[in-house]
C-alpha cells in the first residue's frame, strides 16, 4: 500500500538535499509523472500568485533598510524577474549600463536572452560594480556566487521582516513583475521575450492575473482622487 506521509517526506527530503529552485522542481516532477505514466492535473489555475504594489514596496524599503547591497540585490532580482537559477549566475559582464540591458545566458541549449532595466537600477548597479570589469554581478560574503538556496533564505528572511503574511519565494517576485507589466499595458509577446517563456500560452497566465489587480487599481485611482468607496 503506499505510505503518502513518508514519500512526501521522502520527495522533500530530496528536493531540500538537491538545492532545486522552483524551475528546477517542476522539472524534476514533470519527469517523474513521465517515469509513471502520470498526466498533469487537469485542475491548472488560470492565475498566478503575486504580492500586491504596497507589499512589494514594503518588501523593497525591508531589504534597503536591512542592508544597501541586500536591497540593490533583491531589487535587481524583482525588476529583471530572473528564475533565481538564472540570478545567481549573473556576471559583471552581463551588464550594459550604456544600453540598459541586462544578458541572460540560459544553460539550456546555450540560449540568450536581452532584459531591459530602468536608468535608476543602471545607475545603482554600475556604482555596485565599482572598477571591476568580471566576476559575479552579486558576490557572497565569501567572493563566490550565491547558491540558489541562500537567495531563498535572504527573500523569505526580507518577507518576515516586511512583516508581509503570505508565502514570499524567489519565483514569486517574477510573478509579481510580470504581472505590474502586463497590466500597465507591455504586450503579451514583449513579456514573454523577457521571461524567456518558449511558448505564449505559459505568459497568458499573467494577463489573468492582471484582471485580478482591477480592485487593487480601481481604489488606488479613488484614493488619489480623494474619494473612498
């Protein structure tokens, strides 16, 4: 008979001993249900979770307050919506401050993407640089790269002392990003390119959710107005 108390215990123990970052678990289950002759649920949400404006700049103004390199690294993390796995490969040398651009090099078939950032995030992270012209973007404490598990630790530590409630993971700040694009009008297609989604139908999801933020923009709009509901 199966035992799904152990083989959940099992999988996690895996999952937490193999440093899997979200992309690298839905991969590794993919695998698994194929292995097992398994389809993926049918049950797929049609939106996606995200932090809401306040709680992404409570999230931000936590990380400067703690540190000026923690908040610079977590905000270069939100605004690029890198996969952590993709972040902590950065390179000095990713950077074009003259064009605004941040290089993604996907180790999946050597794929390269191009990531726009804002004159502000450019500034900041050329002042970070310094004089030095390669090694990683971030360095650990130590002069390496940060591994994906402690820029997990550093997001949920950032969300506890944001005193923000819901569950805060890496992947959540992509979603959270992807999601203010969207509905601030960036086409489906430019956001997909800069997620490096391979197919539109994956990107969909967050013009779904962005439907959900109308509340969120709607009492905004009120608030600035002066009138409340």
């Amino acid at each position: 008979m199966p035992e799904p108390q152990k083989d959940a215990k099992r999988i996690a123990r895996i999952l937490n001993d193999g440093d899997y970052d979200y992309d690298g678990s839905k991969y590794l289950f993919k695998l698994a249900r194929r292995r097992a002759g398994l389809k993926p649920p049918d049950n797929r949400k049609n939106t996606v979770d995200r932090m809401t404006r306040e709680e992404t700049d409570r999230f931000i103004d936590a990380a400067y307050s703690a540190d000026g390199r923690r908040g610079l690294m977590l905000r270069t993390l939100l605004e690029t919506m890198l996969r952590v796995s993709e972040f902590v490969s950065l390179q000095v040398e990713d950077v074009s401050f003259e064009e605004g651009l941040v290089i993604v090099r996907d180790g999946k078939g050597g794929k390269r993407r191009e990531v726009p950032i804002t004159e502000s995030l450019s500034r900041e992270l050329n002042l970070h640089v310094g004089g030095r012209n390669t090694g990683p973007l971030f360095q650990s404490p130590r002069g390496g790269t940060y591994s994906a598990r402690r820029i997990q630790q550093i997001v949920k530590e950032t969300a506890k002392e944001a005193d923000i409630k819901k569950r805060v993971y890496p992947h959540l700040l992509r979603h959270t990003m992807a999601t203010r694009l969207v509905n601030s009008g960036m086409p489906i297609e430019h956001v997909r390119k800069v997620l490096g989604h391979e197919s539109i139908d994956t990107t969909r999801v967050y013009a779904e959710t962005a439907t959900e933020s109308v509340q969120e923009s709607f009492e905004s709009v009120l608030a600035s107005s002066g009138h409340s509901l």
